[in-house]
C-alpha cells in the first residue's frame, strides 16, 4: 500500500470520528499527490486536487515546500494543470506565508520574464513574513539596480501590505454565549487531558467546553447568521489558568472566521468577554488571532448612600447586575465610539479593547502580522535611506519626570528596541524588548512548532541567550502518544537551536526535568526577560512571562516581545516567620492577607508582584513566584540581596555544568555561554560595579503590600469551595483557609509531593517526617496514597548523595524506573507512597489523575475543576493546596490533621525558613 493510500485509509477511520481529512504537511504524501494531478487518467486525481489547494499546510513544512514549488512549474508553464491557472498559482503562493513560498515568488520578482515579475511584485507586496534570507535576496538585487526590487522596497517602506487591508468594521453584531459561571479556565477551552491532540486542530475543537456547549453554539450561528458569537465568562474572568494558544483556537474555531480559505481549520477574530475582563495571558492569545477581549463589568459591587459596597454576612460585596448578557442576547460592538449597545442603549465603554495597537491586530488578523510588519517596513526605509514613514499607530511612551523605576520598568528601559533614545518609560508605554531566554514546554511545543513552520521560521533568533524545549508535562507516562509526539518535537526544536529535554540522537539521557525549574537554572541574569509557553513560567531571577504557543514561537524566531509596561505592586515582610511553618504557608497567607487589605480587590491581577525577599535562594524563594500566576499576576520579580543572589547564580551554574556534563550543549555552546555570562555577573556584583537589581527609592506603585508574618500561626491551605453556593467562588485560589478550620476532620484520598512548587527542601522534610513518625510510632503506615515527584533529577541525586532517598525508597511502593518507564497511566493507587519520575505529574492532569471524586491535598498550584481529579456521581472531586509538611501527614493519618498533630509532626524538622531582609532593598538618590 502506497502512502496515498495510507491516507485515504486514514480518512475514512477519522470519517468514522466525524472528522475531516488531516491536513497535509509531509513532503512524500504530496509529491505522490501532485504525480496524480499531473496523470490526466488518474481516478484519484479530482480528490487529489482538493487535497492540494485547500489541504496542505503551508509555512515551512515540507509539503509547503513541495506546493510552492509545483505552483511555480505552473506559472512559468513547465506544467500545465487546466484547474490552476498561472492567476490562481499566485493566488495560492500569496495565502502560503512565508519560507518556500517567499522563496519562489522572489524567484520569479527577480527572473528574466517581466509580465511574470510584475505578477510576483504584486503578489509579493502583501506578504510580510520574510526573514533574512529573503531580505538580503532583495537587498542585494536592489543595490543591483533591479526595477522590480526597488518597487517591493519602496511598498514595503510605505507598508502598503498594512495600508491596504481593509478597514475595521464600525459596528460588529454579537450574540452572548457563557460559557460558565465564575472564572474560566483555559483548562475549560482545552483541556490538559487532551493535549495530546492540541496540534490537530479539527480533533482538538471536539474537547471545547461540552458538546452540548458546541450543539449550542451552532444553533446560536444559525438563528443569527450576522452576528458573531461571544462567549462569556458570568461573574468571573475569561481565559485563567494555563496560557494556551489551542484555547484561543478552539474559540476562534467554533466562533470565529476562516483565516484564508485554503488554510484548514486555522480560524481568527474570535470575540470574548468576561465580567472581570479577560486573563492578562489569554488576552495575548486573543491579540494574536486578531480578536476581540472585552471587560463586561455587568456586575458591580452595590453601594450605600455613603458610596460604601454593601457586604453580605460573609463580609463579601453584594453585587448587582448592571445589564444582561445572558446566552441570546444580541449586542452590537462599535469600534468608532468604542461602546458596547444593546440595540440603542448604550451599555459599557470599551476603548480599552480598542486601543490604536489592537485595531492593527483586528485590521492585519493578528499580531503576528504587525511584528513582522514593523520588522519589515523598518528594513526598507533603512535600506532606502529615509526616515520611515509613519504607518503604524506610534508606541504609547509615558514618562513622568522625577519619577523613579521600579524593577520591571529598570528591565523593559534596557532591554527596550525602537523606543525614543534617551528617553525613561514608566508603566503603561508600549515596548518592543529583546528577550533573553525562551522556554517551550512539551504539550505545547508540537503547537509552537506549527507556528514556527507558520511564520516560516526554521532557526532560532541570534539575540536569544538561551532556549530549552522540555519534557515535564508528559514525564509520567511513555504511552503511544507521547511516543508518537514527543521525538518529532524534539527533533524539531533540536534543528531549530534549542537545548532539548530528550537527545533526538539518543546520546544523553532523557531529562524530565519541570521546565520552570530549568528556565530558572539557565537565568543568569536579574535584568533578563523570560518567556515560556506555560503560565508558572515566573523566574525568581529576571522578569519572566508566561505566553502562548504562537507569542513562544514568535521570541524564538525574533528575538523579541512586545507588550505594554506593567505596572507594580510592591510586597514587602514585616515580623517573624514562627518555627513550626513553612514558606508556602507565607505565600498562601500573601494572597490572604491582601485580599483582606483591600476589601476583597485583588490588586494582584493584571500587574508585576515586587516581592523583596532578599534573603531566599532562587530554588525556595520560586516557591512565591510560581504562585503569582494563581494570584493572576502578570510576572513576579525578586528583588535579592548581593549574596543571596551570588548564591543563587553559583547554583545555577553548576546546574548547568550538570546540563554539559550530560551532553546537552549545542555546537553553539549555548549552555557554555551562560555559564560564562553569570561568572561576569557575579563579578559585577562583587566588585560593586553593579549591584543586584533594586528599584527606586523613589519608584511608584499601584499599591503597596505588606505581609505580617507575626499573624501566620497555622497552616494556610487554598481550597477550591467547590460546595459555595456562589458559582463565581468556586475553583478560585482566593479561599485561603487555616488548618484548624477543617477541625482535624475533613477525609484526604491522596496526596501529591510535587510540581514545580516544591525543591529539594521540600523533598528533605518527606523524609525527615517519615523519620520523625516512625521515631514515633516504631512504623509509618500510610492511610492514603502519597504520589511524591521531585521535580527535578539532580534532586535526586543530591537527595541519593545526602542518604534522604535510601529513607524515601524504605517507605515506597513504587519506584519510577526510566529504562522501563510506565507505558499507561496509574488509575488505582493503594495506601503507599509513589516515587514517581521527575516532571508534572498529577499537576498537569493530561496523563496521571487522582480516582474520580477524591479529595486531594497537593503542594501543586492547581485547584481547577478536573484537573488534577474528576468530579464522580457521587461527590465533587476536589484539589486543596498546602505546604509539604501537611501534605505528607494528611497521607499518613488519612485526613487533614488538626495544629496540635501538625506541631508534634513538625517538631525539629528543618522547614523552609525566611526572615525578612534587615535593610529597604532600594536604591537611593534616582
């Protein structure tokens, strides 16, 4: 059986699925595809002709490559195909998108036939993903004194592929649709049990919301085919949680409009609402596919005659509803006035949604599309030596004078690119930076890539420090899918130019190592910007961001981000930490205390957590920043100590070292070079030429908190509330409990050590308990399952070198061992401990999950409904976060335990201690 027959196989089992034909983007499947065009007799040939105009994937893979080509016969005449004229032939290489397509078309603007030049000139004048490779093709044929290479340089000096789109629509008809009460995970839009399908599109889409959800939302599109269906997030916010671009997608899929019509099942301009606007992260995703994210406020707090929020007996504001946008009701967007109406009432402002850069998203179709246009007309007034022309709305830059920095805006100033020179940005500007690291995550990664291929992108920017391709999310099962996945990513991203988790060669051992512990690692530098396609991705060196699929991709293929300065809430400790708690406990007490603060406002969401916490090493002080994407921060940044910081970079780099050790370096040396970068750091900061980054003496912040450790007595816990009669408040992590609210009662069925929220320290206090009651009671029997997984392998073995892992190994029932590792996921677990591979795990629920209805204590970070267990028929499933040490006896006894358990549990073991620093880690006289 020949490949084409393989695929037709293949179509009619998808068939089976209601699922269209896969689209195409192997090279040999479409070169037999193209032979039986080009046979006239051929009985495949008609099917074989909508195969190759409407199913080929274009950008850079490799059946991209063979398409362009073939269509380039067609237009020179060296094959003739009566269904695709030469017209058409460049009709379809204009909707190709970079790479192979450029390739030809600037063949063709460049060839000896001038009818056909002037055609590709045309065609050419509306494409904007060219790289280097095709710039200096045009660069050097313009110094030539070629014609036609001079008129492309002068369109794209004017950005006539921007200034010729059509205009944004003035009025946009919606149709509401909520998709749920309370806030919206990503986890709702694409779930993380399903990524393994994230990059087939058409597959993935059939795991949005629910089918009903999809059933009404085609009857929705029917009774109102004008209208554009908005989904809704009531009472909550839209887009929390993970930042997955197959979140948007599944949106723009069911919602929005076919980006070109010979691009399969890739759709733009979706439209979302939330009544408290839409995540920071998602909203990025929203930007790239060129829709539109709206902050509905349709419930508001209600007042008193004095102006005061009535609260209810809970002490919460009473909210009240300022207008309806319950499912079917009709709304018009006017992107003039920038209000939200129903009918001719006016309901909301919404200029916020329509600043000058997003109506360039909208006009363009995403923002990819104005990245690379800027790039592009930028090159061509340089090399036309002019200045160039004013097209695109100017960046906003805000700068008030006398004012100071704080952190995030000392960052962005430096590394900022095509800002005003000499000129100091304050929060609210916009600024194109360069970025120093970038880290891809493995159920995102085959999604990066496509975007990669997309924007036809085939090696990583020169500018970038360094970059990693990890293999935590699907550490704890080696199944058929991630077989069938995960060496193709890592091939892939290995010939890009990133380090990689797994040798496509099979030469290092596979390391599963969490990726945000390893971004942390491979920092090397306070001032650096990270980004990384996960939300936890939040460094405690330099300011990190966790991004899409599509904004990943676009920083590897640049260099670059682009993004707003956001403003800063300044965290500060006063009192004492007391012996018997932990660190997470602080964080969680963090969120607690600044609810309280604020009157329930979360002053948190949408900005920079400063946190000055001087005196903790990266590893434990992460245990706060990974946390801030559950506070819905935009980043955290640490603000360190000269010697906490040194001590930090030394263990970076010998982490590192361990990465070359292995065999990991590429023949870049970019593992090398980092290691050189944080030597010269260090020096810096011990010589005093330039001290760890502080701000401002003189900086302003939106808000500024300050954390009384002398008030955390107990064990905090986030719990999920799953049983809230208010919707909108379960599933949240602003339900902060003390351990004694649960008065030593509350049944656990599982606990779960591990995630990127604990380190070494955490793993030491397992076994120090595991010591401590056997001290006590001769034996530990353990009263429910207790899944431990570092989260990292040199944990292990500093763990193995220092004799706390022989104690872990004397209580385990299972051990992971990686050269059997496990083929399908655990669905039982029996009273015991697991030592399970390093990586996710229960935490990213896509392969290992707790039983159906279990109440689960975890030191992860996720509490959403179904991620880390299932609701059952009988009970609600839900996930409590806590510090280690609860964690561990709630596992032992079988219950959360009350503070005198908890107190003798804890009693000598080293927990993970943090004492305010002494000194105002300011900078004065800015």
């Amino acid at each position: 059986m020949n490949i084409y027959q393989d695929y037709i196989q293949e179509i009619e089992e998808r068939k089976n699925q209601g699922l269209n034909p896969k689209p195409i983007d192997g090279a040999e499947l479409l070169s037999e595809i193209i032979s039986q065009i080009k046979d006239s007799e051929n009985i495949n040939r008609k099917d074989s002709l909508n195969f190759f105009i409407y199913n080929t994937l274009p950008g850079t893979t490799s059946a991209a490559g063979v398409k362009a080509q073939f269509l380039k016969e067609i237009i020179l005449g060296e094959s003739v195909v009566e269904e695709i004229s030469p017209a058409y032939a460049f009709e379809l290489l204009s909707h190709m998108k970079g790479g192979p397509s450029i390739k030809v078309l600037l063949d063709l603007a460049l060839g000896n036939d001038l009818s056909i030049a002037k055609e590709a000139a045309n065609v050419l004048k509306t494409q904007v993903f060219l790289y280097d490779a095709d710039t200096n093709r045009l660069k050097e044929a313009f110094n030539s004194g070629n014609e036609i290479a001079k008129e492309l340089i002068e369109s794209y000096a004017k950005a006539e592929f921007f200034t010729k789109l059509p205009e944004v629509a003035e009025e946009v008809k919606v149709v509401t649709f909520i998709a749920g009460e309370g806030d919206i995970s990503t986890d709702l839009l694409s779930p993380g049990n399903q990524a393994h399908s994230r990059s087939d599109r058409e597959l993935h889409g059939k795991c949005m919301i629910t089918p009903q959800a999809q059933e009404e939302i085609k009857a929705l599109q029917a009774q109102h085919p004008d209208a554009s269906v908005m989904l809704i997030a009531e009472k909550g916010t839209m887009g929390v949680g993970s930042s997955r671009m197959s979140g948007v997608n599944n949106v723009a899929l069911w919602t929005g409009k076919q980006a070109s019509p010979y691009i399969p099942f890739v759709n733009i301009a979706p439209i979302v609402g939330g009544t408290n606007g839409i995540s920071p992260i998602f909203l990025t995703t929203v930007d790239v596919t060129g829709g539109i994210g709206l902050d509905l406020k349709n419930w508001v707090k209600k007042l008193d005659e004095n102006g005061e929020p009535i609260r209810n007996e809970a002490g919460e504001p009473i909210l009240e509803q300022a207008y309806s946008v319950a499912t079917g009701t009709v709304l018009t967007i006017n992107t003039k006035t920038k209000k939200l109406y129903n009918g001719d009432q006016e309901l909301i402002d919404i200029s916020k949604a329509f600043t000058p850069q997003k109506m360039e998203f909208i006009k363009a179709g995403g923002s990819y599309a104005i990245v690379f246009g800027k790039k592009l007309q930028t090159f061509a007034a340089k090399l036309l030596g002019i200045d160039t022309p004013l097209v695109y709305a100017p960046s906003k830059e805000i700068s008030h004078e006398g004012q100071g920095l704080t952190a995030v805006e000392k960052i962005f100033n430096r590394n900022a690119v095509g800002s005003t020179p000499g000129k100091v940005l304050h929060a609210g500007s916009d600024v194109r930076v360069e970025v120093n690291i970038v880290g891809s995550q493995d159920t995102t990664g085959l999604m990066t890539s496509q975007e990669l291929e997309s924007m036809a992108a085939t090696v990583i920017s020169p500018i970038v420090d360094g970059a990693y391709q990890s293999g935590c999310h699907t550490a704890s099962v080696w199944d058929k899918k991630a077989q069938a996945n995960i060496p193709k990513l890592m091939k892939f991203m290995n010939d890009f130019g990133l380090i990689t988790a797994r040798d496509p060669k099979g030469e290092y051992h596979a390391m599963t190592d969490v990726i945000h512990k390893v971004l942390n690692d491979i920092t090397i530098d306070e001032w650096a910007i990270i980004i990384g396609g996960d939300s936890h991705t939040r460094m405690s060196k330099g300011v990190a961001f966790g991004a899409d699929s599509g904004t990943v991709a676009l920083a590897l293929a640049t260099g670059e981000a682009s993004m707003p300065i956001p403003e800063s809430v300044k965290v500060t400790f006063k009192g004492d930490m007391k012996e018997h708690m932990d660190f997470r406990d602080v964080v969680h007490a963090t969120q607690a205390q600044m609810l309280k603060q604020f009157g329930g406002e979360n002053v948190f969401q949408g900005r920079i957590i400063e946190v000055h916490i001087g005196t903790l090493p990266a590893d434990q002080a992460f245990t706060f920043t990974d946390w801030t994407a559950e506070m819905k921060a935009k980043a955290s940044i640490n603000i360190s100590e000269d010697n906490t910081l040194i001590e930090s970079l030394e263990i970076a780099k010998g982490r590192i070292q361990i990465m070359i050790d292995k065999g990991m370096d590429n023949h870049n040396q970019v593992l090398q070079g980092l290691i050189n970068k944080a030597d010269k750091r260090i020096a810096e900061i011990r010589s005093g030429e330039k001290p760890a980054l502080t701000p401002d003496s003189n900086a302003k912040y939106y808000a500024e908190v300050v954390v009384d450790l002398d008030i955390i007595v107990e064990p905090m816990i986030a719990d999920p509330d799953v049983n809230n009669d208010d919707v909108s408040k379960r599933y949240t992590h602003d339900t902060i409990r003390t351990l004694s609210y649960y008065g030593g009662e509350k049944k656990v069925d599982l606990g779960f050590v591990g995630s990127c929220m604990v380190h070494k320290g955490d793993l030491k206090i397992v076994s120090q308990m595991l010591r401590n009651i056997e001290k006590q009671q001769g034996k530990v029997e353990f009263n429910a399952p207790l899944v431990v997984a570092a989260p990292t392998y040199n944990i292990i073995d500093e763990l193995k070198a220092e004799g706390d892992w022989e104690f872990l190994e004397k209580y385990s029932g299972f051990e992971f061992d990686d050269n059997a590792p496990k083929g399908e996921a655990r669905v039982e677990y029996k009273n015991m401990m697991y030592l399970e591979r390093p990586g996710c795990n229960l935490c990213m629920g896509n392969q290992e999950k707790a039983a159906k209805g279990d109440t689960v204590l975890a030191t992860s970070t996720r509490l959403f409904q179904g991620r880390v267990v299932e609701d059952s028929e009988r009970k609600k499933g839900e996930s409590l976060l806590a510090s280690t040490p609860v964690v561990v006896l709630s596992a032992i006894i079988g219950r959360i335990p009350n503070i005198e358990e908890y107190k003798a549990a804890v009693e000598g073991i080293d927990l993970t201690k943090f004492a305010p620093p002494i000194k105002e880690l300011v900078q004065v006289g800015h």
